[in-house]
C-alpha cells in the first residue's frame, strides 16, 4: 500500500480571472482520518472536484495512491458523496444499491447491505420505495450506503451529514470510526465542527483560497490560544477577510 493516499502539490484553479485555489498543498496518509473546512466559498468543493479530476486545474500535481489523479485507475480504490446528492427518482433504493454494487465491481450482500442500513438508521422497507418517495436524509444515507457498500480504501465525501438527523450522524461516525479500524482512509468537508473533532486525526482550514492551518484540532487550539477547537477556528478565519 502506499504511504499516501493523496497528494497534492502546488494546486491552482481559478475561473476566469477568479483565483478559487492557489499554492494548496497537503497530503493524507493511508488510514488517517482529515477534516476539511472553511467557511463557504472557502473553496472546499472546488478542491474535491480537481482531486477527483471533474475540473481541470491550472498548476500542480494531484496523485492518488501515487497515480496522477487523471488516470481511471487513481480512483480505483475511492468512493466519493458529492455535496448535492440526488438519487435517480426512477429507481427503488434496492435497484440503486444493486447498481452501485454492480458499478463498484462488490457483491450485493443483503446481510451486508442489512448492516450498513442499520449503521445509518435507515429502515430496510425503505428499499423497496422509489426514490422518489424519499426524504432528503433518506436520499443521503442512500448515497452514503452505496459508498460503504463499495468497500474502497479511501472515502471523498463532500457534506456527508447534511440532511441527517442527530440520531443518523451519531451512528455513521461511530460506523465510520469503525472503520478507521480496518485501516481505511478518510477525505470529508464539513461545517460541524464538533464531528471533525470526533473523527478526525487533523484538519485542513481552507480559506481566502489557501490553507491557513494543517494539523490536529490540539494543536490548532494551541496556536490561537483558544480553550476550544470552535474558539480556535473562529481566530484562524476571523482575522482573514475573504478576497473579492
């Protein structure tokens, strides 16, 4: 396995005349756990696209699992939640799964499938509903139930809680720190500050379209003199007035 499960050097992106990213690098190792965060229009989406090459960047160098993040075969191990998930409204959710399963090269396994459901607190009978009929935090577990389903190494989720209820996003960090156990990789972008603190081995703080902080949610208290991380948080962004 490689000591990295990404890599990124250098990143620029911008649109038009907009810089949306400039001189971003990081990097994830195998099995760690990273929070990105920042307020909107930090560029945290943007990031994820050029990672997962839906953009084209300007400059820099983009590797995942040490293969150039243009190449098919980078993203061989990953499973990725965009940020607006929409389920096809044609679909039952089991014909979804089965898709998914089948898209992902796994085994439709229903006493696996029955876990992961519970996991996300989502009822088996919703399966057999079309998508349609869904709400929008059962149509986000569904989405996080194919990425689970997938058993890749690394997970790229954009918003993962969004439109989960308290219940619903206790039991996923718990599946999802279960999984930390199984040696797998973590990428998310989040505003819940008090998730990352629970998931996450470090953080990324991204804003005026740079990194302006890297590393565990201790260590970000230690550096803005803060007694905690949302205090910490508030220091590291609220000095930086956003670029128009």
């Amino acid at each position: 396995m490689q000591a990295h499960s990404i890599v990124i050097d250098n990143l620029h992106k911008k649109f038009g005349r907009q810089i949306v990213l400039k001189d971003v690098s990081l990097s994830i190792a195998a099995g760690e756990y990273v929070g990105l965060i920042g307020i909107n229009g930090a560029g945290k989406t943007t990031l994820i696209k050029c990672l997962l090459d839906f953009c084209a960047i300007d400059a820099g160098t983009v590797r995942i699992f040490g293969i150039d993040h243009r190449q098919t075969a980078a993203r061989a191990q990953l499973t990725y939640l965009p940020e607006k998930f929409v389920p096809p409204y044609y679909l039952t959710g089991e014909n979804f799964l089965k898709y998914m399963a089948d898209l992902h090269g796994v085994v439709y396994d229903v006493v696996v499938v029955t876990g992961i459901l519970q996991a996300l607190d989502l009822d088996l009978s919703a399966l057999t509903k079309p998508v349609r009929q869904y709400s929008k935090g059962m149509g986000q577990k569904l989405g996080l139930a194919a990425c689970l389903l997938s058993n890749k190494a690394l997970m790229v989720f954009d918003e993962p809680m969004s439109g989960l209820d308290p219940r619903a996003r206790a039991l996923l960090k718990r599946h999802l720190l279960e999984l930390k156990q199984q040696g797998k990789t973590l990428f998310y972008s989040s505003h819940l500050l008090e998730d990352v603190v629970v998931l996450c081995d470090r953080v990324i703080i991204l804003h005026d379209d740079t990194i302006c902080f890297s590393g565990t949610t201790r260590e970000c208290c230690d550096k803005y003199h803060a007694d905690n991380f949302e205090s910490a948080y508030l220091k590291c962004v609220g000095g930086r007035q956003k670029s128009k």
